[in-house]
C-alpha cells in the first residue's frame, strides 16, 4: 500500500514485507540484439529483462496509488524533476535541467528540459508541472491524493514564470522543502485534469510518463509488458550515461516465492529478490554458481521493517500495558534463528536502528511468557473461564482476548503462527487471516481490522515520521492504526521546522524513543544485509552502488 506514494521520490511505501520477487518471460517476446559484453557504451536498447513484480497493482493511476506494487511500475514509466544519484544521493537533472535556491530558502526555481514529449506524442510543458502539484493539494480532494499530502504541506503554491521556468514558494522552513518538490512525479495535465467516473476508471489501467519505458500491456491476473521508449530524451545525454539499457522489460504477477525460485533456476527470471532462508537453504542446486548466481550485499539505503500494527480504535489495544505484553509474546530471536538464519536483528522502533535517527538507547523486546502474564493480569485481563481464554470486563461487557491478524503473504503465515501457539499459551486466541492484495488495501482504507502484519520500505535517508505517526493522519492517511500522542505531534512538528540536523536527530530520536515505548506497534525485524540472484545472461559493473543495487544500469549479454 503506502515506501510509496506512486513513484515519487519522497514517498514510503508500504509493502507487504517481502522481498523483491522476479519473474518470467514465458517465450512470447522477441529477443533483441546483444549489447557490448562488457556494457560499456552500449548505444542501443538489447534483450528483455523478465522479474517478478510480486502482486497485481490494484491501480495504476499516479495521483491516487499507494502501494508499493503500483510504485515498482510508475517508475519506470513516470519521471521526477530531479532525481536522486545512486552513489553520492545528490540530486542530478531529470525533467529539470537547471535549479535555484533563494538566500532564505523558501523558493526554488526549476527550468525544464525543452523538447520532451508524453508517450502519447504531446509535449512536456510547464503545465504539467504546475498541474502535479496543484492535484495533489486541491483542497476537494478530486484526485484522492490525502497519503502525499503531508510531504507538501509547507509549499504554499506553484508559481509559472515563463514557457519553462516554475517556482514553488515555501509557506514556512521545512528540512525537506527542496527535496519534496525536486521529487515531484511530473503527469499529463490533458489525461488527469478529467475527474469524471470514466477516465478515472480508465487511468486506473493505463499510465502514461516521459520516462524511458512505456507501458505496452497490463494483462490482468497475468503480467505487465514495458517497452523502451524510442523518444526518450536521456538517450545520449550525459546523465543518463549507461542506465536503461532493455528493450522490454516483463513483470508477472506470482506471489509464491518458491515457484519463483524455480523460475529463476529454469532461466525464466533475469532477477530476484532473495530472502535469508533463500540465500542460505534453498539455493544450493546444480546450476548456482554456474548459471544462476547469488549475492550477499550491504549498502547505505534505508532499511524497511515489518510489524504487527494494532487498530488503537479497538479497546481491547488501547492500554499500553497490553501491548507490550503482546510484544513479550513474539519470539523474535527463535524467528530469526528459525526462519532467517540469524541475518536480521529484532526491530527496536519506528524506523530501521541503523539510522541515525534511531535511539540506540532503545533495546529490543524480549520474549518474556511470564512477564506478559503478569502485565496482562495488572491489566485487568482475567483466566477463569472455561474456555481457558482471557477475558476483560470493557464498557461493562465481558470480552474475551480474542483477535483477528490480516496477513497478505502467505510466506510469511509461520511467522504468526509461531506468535499463535506462544499467545495460545497465554489465554489469547490468535486467528491468522490470509487476504488477497486488493481486499487487504480496501480493508486498510477503511480501518476495517482488528491487527495487520505488514511492513514499510526505507523511505528516505532523511526521516520525516509525520504521515505514519501524526495524529492528523489517522483518520485518512498511513497512520491507519490511529496513533496518538500529542507530545509526538509537536515533536515531529517542530523537527520539520529544525534545519539544523544535529537539534532534529536528538528531536527525532526522542521521537523514536517515544513511539517505541508507547507500542503502537510489535516492531519486527531490521535486515543487516540485502540478497538476490541473478542470471548468466546479465551484465553487471558490481553488486550494489552506495543507495541500491543498481539495476537500472545492467544489461542483457546474450
């Protein structure tokens, strides 16, 4: 759902806490001529790239998408102002060859490229640009755009100079001013400015960018087909030097990571994302090392974690007390040594512990039975009923600790069921509920659960907690558990306003510390390292550049 906010560059989406799963190519598309093999210099587009995009998007459309797996193709196809440089996290060119900053800090000025087209063959114009924004912050909420609003909320408007130059103007000091608008997802003024039922339906399967892919086919249930574009302005311009060098790229739909695995042996997937049991157990056959190839990595992007989030609208979570003992109840160490062969660390908070912004005063939650029961019965949780359940007399009425955990990927099912025995031992009755992708987001939307396991991606390398954790985003937003604590609020708020980043990490850690012993979460898992595997017929420089692993700039050989 959420690192992610359709495609831009300051979004976090929400993902189902998995890793990125690459699929196949199932024999329907041409091959292209072979690239130099060593990938240098490689003028023309060559091979088709076959991954696993994991789910079906439930929307395609750029203003009103908030999942991870609508984000993966927006990328492809849609383009920023500026965008990020995958070694230095500087910002280079994009739609946007030119940027200024005035003295106070609060304007920034962009010249746009000139001669860009829409895949459809209308121009890029300044429009467009002014259009993107101002969607977002319309004020009837036409576009269905409440989860982005937060990281625009400082810019006061959008201001057109002349046939290429725009300024947006800052309301007040925000750290990430510059970085929200330079990430702004540019889109088609003449495709979205209709608000009517039947192009929104329609832009729901269909997008169209300035980016160097197109979308050629989205065949629902089965794949999505992206084809280079012929007209894109980065080739042979300097900044965009070796990236994007495929002529198609396929992404299917399987969510079962081990029929992926297969057809990544089988030579169906070019690339795919590994989880720790993967890497160390079930990648051992004939052809790795030979023809499939695995890789440990580390790098310096941000780090997601996964969670149990609890609806805090539900009283049977609103103590604190509660759900920590819920928390003493998950056996994370067995988990890790169990199911990720000691490559993760026990989550401490709300963002990855190796982040600077992470108090490193915080200690992991301990799997401590005894303690949860003791914290349980201070809670006024009871045992002597025959069913040998828990109960609570809430609002006069006896309920029983009995919920329900909305879970969209069945790999990661043995996880809870793990916390269902050790919470069965407790007197709490723990169901595990499956949900397909779609029924899952719906039911989020509408607040509609009891727990939820999930996760969220790194986001960026600057945190800024506001949509997750602010009170004013409980009711339509990412903060759909409906935390609130107003002394976070104000924390939050006044580290945005602190552009001193030595003052907002000690804000922010605070911050950290706060929502850790509040509990609104069990937090679950931070990853030490990152792995995947690829095949023979792929051309790489390296393993991971600094902030990724760089894909954009590999190549098909053969």
């Amino acid at each position: 759902m959420h690192s992610v906010l359709s495609g831009a560059v300051s979004r976090k989406s929400l993902i189902a806490l998995l890793a990125f799963c690459c699929f196949s190519l199932v024999g329907c598309l041409k091959k292209e001529k072979a690239s130099n093999k060593d990938g240098s210099k490689a003028n023309s587009k060559s091979g088709v790239f076959k991954i696993n995009l994991g789910q079906q998007p439930t929307t395609l459309n750029a203003l009103s998408s908030t999942g991870y797996y609508a984000s993966q193709v927006q990328s492809y196809i849609l383009e920023s102002l500026l965008e990020r440089d995958i070694e230095s996290y500087g910002w280079k060119p994009s739609l946007a060859t030119k940027w200024e900053v005035s003295k106070d800090g609060l304007n920034y000025t962009f010249t746009i490229r000139e001669g860009v087209k829409w895949h459809d063959g209308k121009p890029l114009t300044i429009e467009d640009v002014k259009f993107s924004f101002d969607a977002i912050m319309d004020k009837e909420n036409r576009w269905k755009t409440a989860h982005s609003k937060p990281y625009y909320e400082n810019i006061g408007e959008a201001k057109i100079l002349d046939k290429t130059r725009i300024r947006f103007t800052a309301k007040k000091k925000y750290f990430r001013n510059f970085d929200v608008v330079a990430g702004l997802t540019i889109i088609p003024k003449h495709l979205y400015e209709d608000t009517s039922k039947e192009n929104i339906k329609r832009l729901n399967k269909t997008l169209v960018g300035t980016g160097a892919y197109t979308l050629n086919e989205f065949n629902r249930g089965k794949n999505i087909i992206l084809k280079a574009n012929k007209s894109w302005w980065g080739k042979g311009d300097k900044s965009q030097k070796g990236t994007n060098n495929f002529s198609k790229i396929l992404l299917r739909f399987i969510q079962d990571d081990s029929v992926s695995l297969i057809r990544a042996e089988k030579g169906d997937i070019d690339f795919l994302g590994l989880t720790s049991e993967q890497y160390v157990v079930k990648t051992s056959g004939k052809k790795w090392g030979k023809e499939v190839f695995k890789v440990k990595y580390q790098n310096k992007s941000p780090k997601g974690y996964g969670f149990i989030g609890w609806n805090l609208r539900n009283p049977m979570f609103q103590s604190k007390k509660t759900r920590v003992a819920l928390y003493h109840l998950i056996n994370r160490d067995l988990m890790i040594e169990k199911f990720r062969y000691g490559m993760s660390l026990p989550a401490t908070g709300p963002q990855y512990q190796q982040s600077i912004y992470a108090d490193p005063t915080i200690k992991a939650i301990s799997f401590d039975p005894k303690l949860a029961l003791k914290l349980l019965k201070e809670d006024g949780w009871k045992d002597d009923s025959e069913d040998s359940i828990l109960y609570k007399i809430i609002d006069g009425k006896k309920v029983p600790f009995s919920f329900t955990i909305l879970e969209p990927r069945k790999e990661f099912v043995k996880y809870l069921t793990v916390f269902k025995e050790d919470a069965k031992k407790a007197g709490i009755d723990v169901k595990i509920q499956f949900s397909e992708w779609t029924t899952f987001i719906k039911l989020l939307d509408e607040r509609k659960f009891e727990a939820v396991r999930l996760g969220w991606s790194g986001g960026a390398v600057e945190w800024d907690p506001k949509q997750i954790w602010h009170s004013s985003f409980a009711k339509a937003g990412s903060n759909f558990i409906g935390y609130k604590n107003l002394e976070v609020d104000q924390l939050i708020d006044q580290a945005r306003e602190t552009l001193d980043q030595e003052k907002r990490q000690k804000m922010l850690r605070k911050v950290y510390r706060m929502i850790a012993e509040d509990a609104p979460y069990a937090f679950l898992f931070n990853e030490k390292y990152g792995f995947y595997a690829y095949r023979d017929r792929v051309g790489r420089k390296k393993d991971t550049y600094t902030f990724g692993i760089g894909t954009s700039y590999w190549w098909i050989k053969k």
